[in-house]
C-alpha cells in the first residue's frame, strides 16, 4: 500500500533526471559553501560528524529502500571500519618516542596497562596506510559476504535477518568490551593523534578533513546512484516487490542481496573510517543496537527510497538532537521516539516522500514558466 | 578442577546448578512467552517487549508501597494483586498500542519494528519522568526472600522456585488458551489464513487487539516476576530484549512448544557454560552458538508451514 | 593584593559555611566591597579565559540524559552545591562563579563536543565534569589541546595523570589495598573470589587485588569471574561460591548487574553476616535500587560515607539536603566531586590568577581542611590523598563505618609491583 511506484524510483533514460542533479548541486552547495560559510570551526567539525553517519543512512537505503533488507547491525560496519582506522591512528600515535614510559614502549598505552609486551599479530599490518585503507574497504565487504550468504542462501526473512544482525551487534561489542587488552575495551580507542604525521587534531585538519568526507560523500552518492539505475538495481527493487517471480526468472536472488548489503556495508565502513578521523576516537558505544537502530531512523527520515533524503535525514535528526537535548534535554527521547512513530504511521517515504507528494508537482509545473524560485526548493531551510 | 571436592559437595553442586540453569530457563521462558505470541502469532516485533515488563515491574513495586503503608496486614500476599495488576496494567497498555498502532502496521513487519522502537524510547522517558531516573527497589514479602535447605548441603532459593511456577502455570494457562479454547481456535484460524478467517465470521481486528494485549500482559507478569531477581529502572527493559528475541527467533515463530524447547537449550547451555567458564565468554559462546545454527537453520527448531 | 585576598577568605568562607547556608538572602547580602578588592582581570587572566570584574566562567559537564543521568545527578548536584556556597562567601578572587552546563547524554563524541565548547566558546576556566573513564578518555585530548582544567570525581582505574586534570577521586590502590589489608587482619581472609563487570575498572582494580592476596597477604584468589555489563542472572557464578567457600568474596559489578547479583545471592541463602562480602562498586546511591535488606552486612570499601561522623560533613550532608531534597542520598562520587570547586578556588587564591598553567602549578601541596571526607591534599601527580574506609551496609540503606585507615593514603596512579 506504500509501496512506490517502480517506476519512480528506477529510470530507464538518463544518468540522473533533471531535478536529481539540481538535487546534487544543492546537496553539494549545501555541503560545501553554505555550511562552510555559515559555521564556526567547532560547529563544522559536528557536521562533519554527522555526515560520516549518512553514509550509513545511504547503505541502507540501497539494501532496506530497493532490497527490503533491513539490516539493524549497521553499527558492526560502521565500527569496523573506524576500529581498523583507529589501530592505524593509534599505533602512528604509540611511538617508541611518545610512549616511552611504558613498560613495553611502542605499543599503545591500552595493551600496556593490560600487560601486553608485544604487538598482537594482527594489529601489525595496521602500521601500514595504504593496507589500513585496503582493510576499511575489504575486511567489512568480507564480514557482510559472509553473513550476506549464509544467511540470504537459506532465504531468511526481512524480520529473521533484522533480529540476527541486531544479535551481531549485540556480539561485537560484548567482544570488544572484553577483549580491553586489544580493543581498548569499553573506553575504546582514544588519543589519536596523526595521520602520516599530519596533525588531525587542528582546525585546519578538520577543515580539510570535512571536505575529504564531503567529497567522499557524494562520490559515493553517485556510485549508489550508478548502482540504482543499473540493471542491478531494478532487479533489486523487483525482488523487494516480488521474490518468487525474480528467483522464477532465474535470477541468483541470494547473490544481489548479499552484494546490496556488502555495497551497505562498505559504505558504513567508510564512515566510520571518516568518523574516526574527525572525532579522534573510537568506541564500542557506535557499533552496539541502539546506534544502529538510529542510523536506521535516519534513513526512514530521508526517505527510505532516496539516496539525498538519506544525507537531509541524518542532518535533519542530528540537529534535531543537538538542539533539542541541549535545550530541552528531558523532551528529547519523547521527540525522538514521537520521530519514529511518526515517520512510519504519517510518511513511510519520509522527507523524500513530502518533496515527492507536495513540493515536486508545483515546481515541475513552475518549471515550464521561467524558473524555479529557489525558497520553494524543499531543503533550503536547514 | 574437581579434585579437591568431596563426593557429597560435587553432587549437591550438580543438584544446584540443575536448578540454576532450571530457573533460568524458567526467566526466559517468560521473557519470551508474551513476545513469541505477538511475534509468532501476529509477525509483529514488538520491540518495545521490555518496557512493557518493565510496566509491570513498576506496577509492583506501586503495589508494595500501598500494601506496606495501607494494608501491612496484608503484605505477604501483596505479590499475587501485583501480578494481576501488572497484567491487566500491561495488557490494557498493550491493547491501546494495537489500537493507534500496530494495526495500521500490519502489513509492514519491518516498519513495526521502527515505530515499537519509538514507542520503547518514550515510554522509558515516561518511567523516567514519572518514577526518576533511578532504579527503585521492590521490596518483597519475607516469605519470598531466602532459600529452602533441602540437605546440609543443597540449598534452593524460594524466589527461583516461584519464577518456576509461575511460568510453569502461565505456560499451561497459555498452551490450554490457544489450542482448547474457542479464542484460541480464532488466533489461529487468523495467523493462517486471514481472509478466510474473516469471511467465516471471526472479527479479525479484535482477536488481533486481543492477542496483542495477551502478549503485553504476560510481559507484565515477567516484569512483576523480575522484581524478585532484577533490577527495575528505566532502561532496565533494554536488558532482556536481545535474549528474548534470539529465543523466540530460534524456536522458531509460531510454535509456542518451540520457543519452550528453545529457552531450554539456550539456558541450559548458558548455565553449563558459566559453571565452567567465565560469566561474558559464557554469555558470547551462547550467542555465537545461536547465531551460528540460525544462518544454519533460519527456520528455528521448530517451524510450522503457514499460509498468509 | 591577591595573596591578601587569599589569606582573608578560608575564614570567611568557613563562617559563612557555619551560618548554616541561608540560601539566596544571604547572597544578596553579600559585602560588595569585596569586588573593589579583587585584582584587576587583566592581572588575573593573561590567556584569554572568560573573566570579567565580576564574573568568572566555569563549566559543569555531565550527563542529563541517557543510561549514565542516573549516576552523574548526584556529581553534578554537588558540585552546583559547592559553586553557591563560593559565590555566597565571596566569589573567587572576587569574582562570583557563572556556570555554563552542558549535557554529556551519555555518549563519549558528546562529551567530548561540549567540552571542546566549553573550552573553545564559552572559555571556562574550569570544568567539573564526567563520570565514566570512557567519557574522561574522550574529553582528554581536548583538554589537553586547549589548554583546560577538569575536575573528574569518580574513583577509577588509574593508570592516568594528565597536566589539565585533577582526579579528586580514589584511583584503585586508594580504595583497595587497605580495604584487603583489614578484612585480612580482622576476618583472617586467606581466599578470595573475584567478581566483576566485564570492563577496565573492574579487571583493572581486580589486577591489582590479586596482586596484592598473592604477593602481599600470601593469600589465594580461589575465582575471578566478569559478566557483560547489564548481565541479570548469577545463579551459576553463586553455586561457584558455594564449592569454593571463599573468605571474601570481592565484587566490582556495576549498573543494574548488581541488583540482579545481591537479590539473588540472597536469595541463594548466602548470609552476609557470615560470608564476608567486600565491594568496592556500591554506595548509597546503588543501594537505593538494590534494598537495604538486600545487601545489609556487606562490607564497603569508600572514602566517604554519607553517615560520616564530623562537623564538616553534618553541615555538608544538612547542606545538600537543603538545596536537593531531603530524601536524597550522598554517595562517594558525589562528595569527590563536592571537592572539584572548592580545591580550584583555593588553588586560582594561591595562584593569584586564573591561569591555567599557574592555577595547576599552584595546586599541589593544596591542603583542604573543611573536606566532609575530612582532610585532603593535592599530590603532585593530581590526584588526592585521602582515608580509605570500609563500612558495613545497614537494613535502612546506610553505611556504619568499622574501619577508617589511620592516615592519609599517598594516591599512586601507577602503581610499581601491581601491573
């Protein structure tokens, strides 16, 4: 009954329509100057932060949107990614130098207090950049291919695939919260420094860095957006809406859904990666249930179906909660569980699904007449 | 490590860890009663389970405040009105929920998942505003609190013994509800073919509100139950939730003797395994060990082939 | 000048604390005189903090929300506590204390934003704030980078000592080897069985424990046992203290853990009047959610304890329960972080200046005399020296305290032997 229409949502014709790439060139304007203009430092590096979450937001509107795969363990994903670019960080910071009154200098200050004496064999690779960024990519594609066949060969069902990967978030942290003498344990991997001797922790680095998100941002929209109007896609969008009949045609159905989760997973991964960077820490507090629960909710906000309503969603609900918890700190969990509740009763496609419904139609209609007047535009508010 | 023991002391411990892994298959097998008839019955998630057991919890401790400072006479059978109250309390909750909620959900399992996840996050703000941040303590009729001394050496406690058989009782009560009576014969003519079940008389939407609300209630008579054992707090709900559904999922939905069976293994493993390991590598190998045989055997243990 | 006004205030400050805190009259009542003594900002503030004649700014960072709001009220509780009773003496250096808060929400990226804010924005002189380690460790960088001062309540781990933080409360030697040394002297402990959450402070404090049975009492650690944070079933660990009948059983469980573990050990019929339990995680504030009865007879190991018998702590205790109800309870965290304003405003008097770099060069050596904890002082590694005391739990969720170390216990964040 909310179903989209198909037809909306996959295009035969070009790349992007025509309003898409008005979409991308607001989303990039937004990104780049507006908010660049308009913000401090400090309030810059907290969208920057935000940002990191939305690729996470984007993943799932690839496997929950077209695929109708809900994944609520994208925070496994989103910590991989950050632990493997924390164990990079940490050891470039754990120098024989800065570490020398340890007991065992040159490894990082939370094995030592764990009476670890030498580096674990598989933290070793990681004092290498290049296979550190290798890893942010392959080791979650990996993990999610793993799941993605077990699981989806077996043909488990959305809700059966829902509860397992939340199990699997549950699983990791408990595992990271134990293992402290390699993980860092619950206080996670904290007092990162640089990045190939690049100081991370400046302004001017957080500056640079929210450009390097950004920019890796929108690559990855327009990947997805690739990935969207594929043939891939639409046989993706068409399982969702009739499994049977795609598997009937002979098409590998467990195959396309563990590529669109493994496409979810990398991209959760490169965010985490990107999260890490900017806030200078990891923990195991990003990667349990409730997080990635959230990020779901960021994407049901955008607009399940909309890989900009994905970006909008996660900006509108993180500044939504910045604002709110520092206002009214008491109203916020009523605001944000009244959020959800409200998306999936009132608006299933969410942000997108309003433009869609009442902005679309007027401006499309305006569009003939001599130009859209930017005010109606439906984002221009945040 | 048994070589310093005594035959006397290692048999009594096998007669208590027996119970120990007894009374937590007990816990989880009403943990996961209410949820495997929401989730089994209807394929709704309800991930707002916990916080309605946490209702009842609150109901309870509401109870042994009155009893304590109006009825003291009455007190040591305060806990059989909490459990009553906390039924009805999370039952009626539960009904209301299906009402403005879920039904217009059905259709869409996943999406109930999001909007029960929303409803769990205001109603721990709820207890929060109204009960404060803190975990409050229940206290409990005297005659509850101890254990029974079977020998010198074996020790049962009284509290793990009722969980038992309250679950036991609410277990029969719902086997007997849902395949002896005419309810029950309903819910299951709906979960199987709901057009049908409709065009044949049965109104649909009220069997659905009621096994909703059934659901919910058992999940108070847990959180009532849990007062004995558990912390109760705002958040103390969060607690269980992960447990519960892995139980559920892997009995298997819509077998009420799955979610049993399931509950039994994962307890026993789990009491077996912290005897001889340590309590987080115990926790994480029967997680693991679950998981595993779910990409194994997604069905469950138990499955039973519906049409919808 | 300002060594002047320094030498004049403790006294006066101590007669105010003795007038009993009347609250706001008293504080419009205050001598304006004072400001036209203090020093002139510029002399006092070389860094650009946020100082005016008559203001300084200072930050309270914990969180309101989320899953830690439970433990955090009381700190930030206190520490509010502590600001009133300061301005109403006069301010610091004559300057009356504007607090900014901030809420933590129980998420470290958060605490570490708004402490960047408090920093970068609202340039706080100070900041009294965080509770868990995992929040500390995510705030440090910051501190460290900008330059600002933190004072952190809760006893932990060690194996920290930051230039820009003051820990005021215990690191895990502090609470525990004299707490060891007396159950072993007075219950003759010999075997011990460790329980605890599954995180650092537990397997960090339980480290050194058994460090200190093997090494030290010549004793035997007979189990060490952790359970994932939010664990609610210990029958199994409880049958495992059946067979192996431990002197003490040692315990660092946290969170709604410990009200799940000392129902059911009661429920297990283990008499905690005769089983000698020892913890070093439960204050009166846990024992709220657990019940009194439930944990009655179990030994704490603490600094302060709301039942503490001495003038400074009666005012403290009558204090606090003017200010925040008279049924709330004053745990150990919440009197360390009681400490953070009153050891930086005798430090910024001793340094003349709110300067960071000068106020933390001034602070060791600091003594506090009007501590409710009884006396305290600043070590050169910022953390304090203090009494270990160890109290029995009461039916009616109090401690009576049985044992109180004779001196102050040197704090020692990195203790040489243990790791």
């Amino acid at each position: 009954m909310t179903r989209p229409n198909p037809a909306q949502t996959v295009n035969d014709n070009p790349f992007m329509k025509p309003m898409e790439w008005v979409s991308l060139a607001l989303l990039a304007a937004v990104i780049f100057v507006v908010l660049p203009m308009l913000l401090d430092a400090f309030r810059l590096n907290l969208v920057g932060k935000y940002l990191t979450y939305s690729f996470v937001a984007l993943g799932l509107v690839i496997c929950w949107g077209f695929g109708g795969i809900l994944s609520l363990g994208q925070g496994v994903f989103f910590g991989l990614g950050g632990y493997l670019m924390a164990m990079y960080l940490k050891l470039e910071a754990s120098s024989v130098e800065n570490t020398k009154i340890q007991s065992t200098p040159g490894i990082p200050d939370f094995m030592d207090w764990n009476q670890i004496t030498a580096l674990p064999w598989f933290w070793k690779p990681f004092t290498s950049l290049p296979f550190t960024l290798i890893a942010v990519i392959v080791v979650p594609a990996l993990f999610a291919f793993v799941i993605g066949t077990a699981m989806f060969r077996r043909r488990v069902g959305g809700t059966y695939f829902a509860i397992i990967t939340q199990a699997i978030a549950a699983i990791l942290t408990i595992l990271i919260v134990g293992q402290q003498g390699y993980t860092g344990g619950i206080n996670g991997i904290t007092d990162l420094r640089t990045l190939n001797g690049w100081d991370i922790r400046t302004d001017q680095a957080h500056n640079i860095l929210y450009f390097v998100n950004g920019a890796l941002l929108v690559a990855c929209i327009l990947f997805a957006q690739y990935v969207k109007r594929s043939k891939l896609g639409r046989i993706l969008v068409a399982m969702r809406d009739k499994e049977d009949r795609v598997r009937f045609s002979g098409y590998s159905v467990a195959g396309f859904k563990t590529f669109a989760f493994c496409l979810a997973a990398v991209f959760a991964a490169i965010g985490g990666a990107m999260f890490t960077l900017q806030v200078g820490f990891m923990s195991p507090s990003f990667v349990g249930i409730v997080p990635s629960i959230e990020m779901v909710i960021y994407a049901a906000v955008g607009g399940r179906l909309s890989l900009f309503g994905a970006v909008w969603g996660t900006l509108l609900v993180n500044w939504a909660k910045t604002t709110f918890s520092e206002s009214f700190p008491e109203l916020w969990l009523f605001g944000l569980g009244g959020l959800f509740i409200l998306v999936v009763l009132a608006f299933p496609n969410g942000l997108a699904g309003i433009y869609r419904t009442y902005v679309e139609p007027r401006l499309t209609r305006r569009a003939k007449a001599p130009e859209p007047a930017p005010a109606a535009l439906p984002h221009a508010a945040e | 490590m048994f070589g310093d023991y005594s035959l006397t002391d290692l048999s009594s411990i096998f007669v208590m860890q027996g119970f120990a892994g007894l009374i937590l298959f007990s816990v989880y097998t009403l943990m996961a009663l209410g949820l495997a008839i929401i989730f089994g019955q209807m394929g709704v998630i309800n991930m707002a389970h916990g916080e309605f057991m946490i209702l009842g919890a609150y109901v309870t401790y509401l109870c042994s405040g009155f009893f304590q400072t109006h009825l003291p006479a009455l007190f040591p059978a305060y806990f059989f009105v909490a459990m009553a109250l906390a039924f009805i309390a999370s039952g009626a909750l539960g009904m209301l929920v299906e009402w403005a909620l879920i039904r217009h959900l059905y259709k869409r399992p996943l999406d109930t998942l999001l909007a029960t996840w929303g409803l769990s996050l205001i109603l721990q703000q709820t207890y929060r505003t109204i009960f404060g941040a803190r975990e409050v303590g229940v206290e409990l009729p005297a005659w509850l609190i101890g254990s029974v001394q079977v020998t010198d050496s074996i020790e049962i406690p009284i509290n793990g013994m009722f969980v038992m058989a309250i679950t036991t009782l609410i277990t029969i009560g719902v086997a007997l509800l849902m395949y002896r009576s005419r309810f029950g014969a309903q819910v299951r003519a709906v979960v199987q073919n709901r057009p049908m079940a409709g065009a044949v008389g049965i109104d649909t939407e009220r069997v659905d509100r009621l096994t909703f609300g059934l659901g919910c209630g058992i999940a108070g008579i847990a959180g009532s139950a849990f007062t004995m054992v558990g912390s109760t707090g705002p958040t103390s709900g969060q607690l269980y939730i992960v447990d519960t559904f892995l139980i559920v999922v892997f009995g298997g939905a819509a077998s009420l003797l799955g979610t049993i069976a399931s509950a039994f293994s994962i307890s026993q493993t789990q009491s077996t395994l912290e005897f001889f390991l340590s309590g987080s590598t115990a926790k994480v190998i029967t997680l693991l060990a679950v998981v595993g045989i779910l990409m194994l055997r997604p069905q469950g243990l138990f499955t039973l082939k519906v049409r919808r | 000048m300002a060594e002047d006004q320094g030498n004049g205030l403790p006294s006066a400050l101590r007669r105010r604390l003795l007038m009993g805190l009347a609250g706001l009259p008293a504080m419009a009542l205050m001598p304006r005189t004072s400001f036209a003594a203090a020093p002139a900002t510029a002399a006092v503030n070389t860094t650009g903090l946020a100082v005016t004649d008559t203001e300084v700014t200072v930050g309270v960072l914990h969180s309101l929300t989320g899953t830690m709001a439970i433990s955090e009220t009381g700190a930030q509780q206190a520490e509010k506590l502590a600001i009133a009773q300061i301005n109403e003496a006069g301010g610091v250096l004559g300057r009356k204390i504007k607090v900014v808060q901030e809420d933590g929400a129980s998420d470290w990226p958060t605490f570490a934003e708004k402490a960047k804010k408090l920093l970068v924005n609202d340039h706080c002189a100070a900041v009294m704030g965080c509770w868990t380690s995992a929040s500390r460790k995510a705030v440090l960088p910051v501190f460290e980078q900008y330059n600002g001062l933190l004072y952190y309540p809760t006893f932990y781990e060690g194996l920290e000592q930051s230039k820009n933080v003051f820990y005021t409360g215990q690191e895990a030697t502090q609470q525990i080897l004299a707490s060891l040394d007396w159950v072993h002297k007075e219950k003759g402990a010999k075997s011990f069985f460790f329980i605890g959450s599954d995180y650092i402070w537990p397997r960090t404090s339980n480290k050194i424990a058994r460090k200190h049975v093997e090494n030290v009492l010549k004793g035997t650690v007979v189990g060490e046992e952790y359970f994932p944070l939010g664990h609610t079933q210990f029958n199994s660990v409880i049958n495992k203290l059946k067979l192996k009948k431990p002197d003490v059983i040692f315990t660092d469980v946290v969170g709604g853990s410990n009200v799940a573990f000392y129902k059911q050990l009661k429920a297990a019929g283990i008499d905690l009047s005769k089983q000698v339990l020892l913890t070093i995680s439960v204050t009166e504030d846990e024992i709220d959610g657990i019940g009194g009865e439930n944990i009655a007879g179990a030994y704490s190991c603490m600094k302060y304890f709301q039942s503490l018998k001495n003038p400074n702590n009666e005012k403290f205790v009558a204090a606090f329960h003017k200010m925040w109800g008279e049924k709330t309870v004053i745990g150990d965290v919440t009197q360390a972080a009681y400490l953070g304003p009153f050891l930086w405003k005798m430090a910024c008097e001793k340094a003349g200046s709110f300067d960071v770099d000068k106020v933390v060069a001034a602070s060791p050596g600091l003594e506090f005399k009007e501590a409710p904890e009884g006396y305290v002082r600043i070590d050169p590694n910022h953390h304090l020296w203090s009494k270990t005391r160890v109290a029995k739990a009461l039916p009616n969720g109090q401690f009576e305290v049985v044992y109180e170390s004779p001196e102050l216990i040197k704090p020692d964040p990195f203790p040489k032997g243990y790791q």
